[in-house]
C-alpha cells in the first residue's frame, strides 16, 4: 500500500540529443583526438575547433552573453524537485569542467508544469545543455560535486531579472538510476 503522501517518482532516463530536442540542445565531448569531420585546424595544426549551431538567446531586451563558473555540491539521491524555473528571453548553459555528472529535469516553455509534463535526463559527465528560452528547469542537480560553466543572458544592474520561479501542485521524487 503507497502512503498518500509519497511523492511521484521522476523517472530518470539517459540524456540523448533527440529525446532533449524539445527542451534544448545536448553538446557532446568527444573521447579522442581524432577531429569530428566539421571541425577545422587552428593554432598551426595544434588543436581542432568546432563551431556548434546553437541559437544562443542572450541579447533581447538588452541583455548581453554573461559568462559564470558555478561550483555545485553532490546531491544526494532521492532528490526532492518541488519548484522550478524559466528565463523567458534567454537561453541558459550548463556545462560541466570535470566530467561529472548532472541531472536535468525539465518541462515545456510556456505552460505552468504539471506532474505529466516534467522530464529528467542524466548526464554522462561528457555533456552539457543548453536550455531553449522558457523552458522550465529545475536548478543545478548535480550527482557529482565539482566545477560548471554557465553561460547565460546577463542584464544591466537595477534591470529586472529573467527568472519566474514557481512550485509544483506536488513534489516529484527522482531516484538513484544505480538503485536496485
């Protein structure tokens, strides 16, 4: 018999590029050195750069690229999601330096999230995100405690803040995807 007061679990699911497409884009490390076929020789030969086509959404409204290093501590499984958030007018980054790896849930931009609309993906700790504007999500949840790069829509100081932040009907539970 489930207690009614037990949250609603989250499954957790890998993070793919086609499964994330409606809530964002997926960046993806490589595991030698062999250069991916778009990407073209810099520095004398020295290192490859590739050049992603993401739409980066950072200037409206006065807003310029702003560029962070969040240090995250591990959470600890089950993690409780009760709240979430959105940044309507830009796009947000995360992006991890040491290889850990993160947990992102998400829901689709413009509506209120429902229970039924929120997703949560695990990172492998060679990917990053990068948030569509509106899409609602919950805060940095990282699995592994270290370094992130940010990059986001900064605004002037005294301008208002691109976050609308609010709570779930109920709190949903996502579990250890290691747990039996």
């Amino acid at each position: 018999m489930i207690a009614l007061d037990t949250p609603a679990q989250l499954l957790l699911r890998p993070l793919t590029p086609s499964a994330f497409a409606p809530y964002g884009t997926v960046l993806e490390g490589f595991d030698s050195s062999d250069a991916p076929t778009a990407a073209r020789p810099i520095n004398n030969g020295s290192c490859w750069r590739l050049d992603l086509a993401i739409p980066l959404a950072l200037s409206h409204a006065g807003g310029q690229a702003g560029l962070a290093i969040y240090q995250a501590q591990a959470r600890h499984f089950p993690i409780m999601v009760h709240e979430m958030e959105r940044h309507a007018l830009g796009s947000q980054s995360f992006i991890p330096l040491e290889g850990q790896r993160f947990v992102v849930v998400v829901a689709p931009a413009n509506t209120l999230p429902g229970p039924d609309d929120v997703q949560a993906f695990v990172t492998n700790g060679r990917q990053g995100v990068v948030l569509h504007p509106g899409t609602w999500h919950h805060a940095l949840l990282a699995v592994q405690a270290g370094a992130f790069v940010v990059l986001e829509r900064h605004v002037p100081l005294g301008a208002p803040v691109d976050c609308d932040v609010t709570w779930l009907a109920a709190p949903l539970q996502v579990q250890d995807p290691n747990a039996a």
